[in-house]
C-alpha cells in the first residue's frame, strides 16, 4: 500500500462505474487481501445480478489515494414487492410508483453480503475526516446518478457513531441485528449442544431432529455447484417466495461464481429426498466463524421435513465439527435463532430518502414495527443463561 507523505489539502473525487476501468493506484492503495481488490469487485460484476450496476470512488489528497469505496445502485420494479403478500391496493401503489417514478436505491455497501468491508481508508486519515469523504461521496453519488434513497450499511464502525451525531437526515434502523452464537468450547458434537439445553428446548430439538431422518446432505464441490446452479436458484427463489419485501435478488450464476473463486472457504451443500434436491445451504469457512450464507429449500417439504430449523441445527453441527468459536446466522427469522441460543449483534445501518415526506413516512412506519418487535429477546434455551 502506498502512503502519500504531502501535508497540503487538495480533495479530489473520481467516479468509476465497472472495477476495468478502475486506475492501478486503486489496487496498490489497498491492502492485499481487502475485498475491495479488483479481481474481488469482478466477481459480483461479472454474476449478472438483476437489476444492479455498481459506482467505485476513489478519493485523493493532492492526488494521493486516502479512501476508497463501493457501492451498488438497485433499479426497483414491480416483483421488489411480492403482490401475493400485500393487500391490493398497496401493490397498485407501488407499481404506479415504480413505473412513474422508476425510483433507485444507491446501496453504501454490499446488498448481497455482509462479510465485506466497501470502504477502506489510510491510517493517515482521522476517523471523523474519513467520515467527512464518505458522506460527501455518497451524497455526490446520489445527485450523479439521481437516487431516491441511499442505503449504508455494514460500515466501518469507526464511521458508525458520525453517521449518528452529524446526519441527522440519515435514519438509524434500529432493529437491524445479526444473530450470532458463540461455540462452547468443550462441545465436541450436536450432542453436546442438545445436553446444554434447557428441557423444553432440548425436547423441541429432538422432535425437529427426527423430521429429518431419510435427508441425505452432500458437500458440493465447484463443478457441482456449476452443474446444479439452476435447481440452487429454483430453490433461492422458494425463499423469496414467502418474502414481502425483497431487496434485491441474487442471480443464476451468483453462487457458482463465488465458489469458483473462493474455493474452499465457501461451502455448499445439497439436501436430498430420494435422490431429488429439495433444499441447499451455503456457508463462508473463516477461521474462527462459521457464517452462513444463502439457503434455500422447498416449501411444500418443509412441513415434513422441518427443513429451516434442521439447516439451522445442521449449521451448528459444522460449526462445532470445524471447531469454530462463532456461528454467525444472519438478519431474518430472529425468532427462530433466538430460541436456537443465538445473542444479538446490533449493526449500525442508515437509510436517507431525498423526499422529506417519504422520509417522515418511512420513519413513522419504521418506529410502529419496532414497537411491535422484541419477543425474541426472551429465548433463553441454555441451563447456563
């Protein structure tokens, strides 16, 4: 990484939108295994998500490289909203809206993961300044490209507290959580994790459990993902399926190329009745953190086979094999996870809306949901607890 050793000010913003043109100085600015990289950026790009393009800025203090980011602009149309889901009247709206005002999300992040960091600045650079250049390029990035909103999450935390103190357009999601369970360290197998609960929990785990006898689970490997990419995103969009509001969708080749690329460190597999895939599960190997990825599974077996909570269970069973210390379990069904033993890990995203009465609607309706919320706080599966 290059340091630049100028004392003078002199801020330049330069805006690319695909990772081939980006300068070299863009890669050599970066640490070696940043996500961030190039040839990083070029798997995302190169999946083909629906409804997506992407903006990379690079930030200089006379012309010497102080911060970098990524963002990813989503394009809204009518299936944003699932019409089974809502009541008539609210999909009209919508559609009249998306078709009218063909609106659009700049995303300060990654909409499809939460395991990178988008932004990365020289130590040179002070927490509150890297704050200044970020904010300022999103704002730049949202008249340029005439955004409606713009989504920032999974920040730098040194960035969080700025965000929350200096924008006050800028509103917190304040039920934004990733659930996340850390690993016994003298578990040795799924057992050991049904002995630490507590009676009734431990009974719901067995009945869960039995569903799932006749499952066969098979590791896949690149050539297999590939080969199975289009029953793998069949079954993603069973998931999505049952979702209300989807923010953003992943692509056919999205997975392949990620296992292509990673290799090992992401992991696939498929679940199996009677030789028919009737679920997958996918999740990122790191050293200390068993995270998990995209799942997807068949609606109609789920009934028989319990199929959410026994990839649930299946995915502790690994994180225990692999001797990790953390499992990490994600964004959606908090309920379901706190009663698994997962603790919440609260997240520092914001949403800023343009049009300031769709702003104080968004806020009023985001305020009546967390009102309703909380009821998982009080799982507490373990003796110990």
């Amino acid at each position: 990484m290059k340091q630049c050793k100028k004392k003078t000010t002199n801020i330049q913003y330069q805006y690319f939108y695909s990772y081939k043109n980006l300068p070299e100085v863009w890669d050599s600015f970066l640490p070696d295994a940043h996500y961030l990289k190039s040839k990083n950026l070029k798997v995302t790009e190169e999946a083909d998500l629906p409804h997506i393009s992407f903006l990379y800025v690079l930030i200089r203090n006379n012309e010497c490289p102080v911060l970098v980011t990524a963002f990813q602009l989503l394009r809204f149309e009518d299936r944003h909203i699932n019409q089974e889901l809502v009541k008539p009247y609210q999909y009209f709206f919508w559609r009249f809206f998306v078709r009218v005002a063909k609106p659009k999300l700049l995303v300060a992040g990654h909409l499809f993961r939460h395991d990178v960091n988008t932004c990365y600045f020289t130590n040179e650079l002070s927490d509150y300044n890297a704050f200044i250049y970020h904010s300022t390029a999103i704002e730049n990035a949202v008249k340029k490209i005439k955004a409606n909103a713009a989504l920032i999450k999974d920040m730098p935390s040194k960035m969080a507290k700025y965000f929350q103190r200096y924008k006050p357009e800028y509103q917190i999601f304040k039920n934004d959580i990733s659930m996340e369970m850390e690993i016994d360290i003298a578990w040795e197998s799924l057992n050991d994790y049904e002995e630490a609960l507590k009676h009734k929990y431990a009974q719901r785990f067995r009945k869960i459990r039995k569903q799932w006898k006749g499952i066969v689970l098979k590791e896949l490997g690149i050539d297999e993902v590939i080969e199975n990419k289009k029953e793998l995103y069949k079954l993603y969009q069973m998931v999505c399926d049952h979702q209300q509001v989807r923010l953003g969708f992943i692509s056919e080749d999205f997975i392949p190329n990620l296992k292509t690329y990673y290799k090992e460190k992401l992991r696939v597999w498929g679940i199996y009745s009677d030789d028919i895939m009737i679920g997958f599960f996918s999740a990122w190997d790191k050293e200390e953190e068993f995270d998990m990825f995209y799942i997807g599974f068949d609606y109609k077996k789920n009934n028989k086979y319990s199929l959410y909570f026994n990839i649930l269970f299946f995915s502790i069973e690994k994180a225990i094999e692999l001797k990790k210390k953390k499992l990490t379990l994600g964004r959606t069904a908090l309920d379901a996870k706190a009663r698994l033993g997962c603790s919440p890990k609260y997240l520092s995203t914001y949403l800023y809306i343009s049009n300031p009465f769709l702003r104080r609607r968004i806020a009023t309706v985001q305020n009546n949901t967390n009102e309703k919320e909380g009821a998982w706080e009080q799982r507490h599966p373990f003796k110990k607890q």
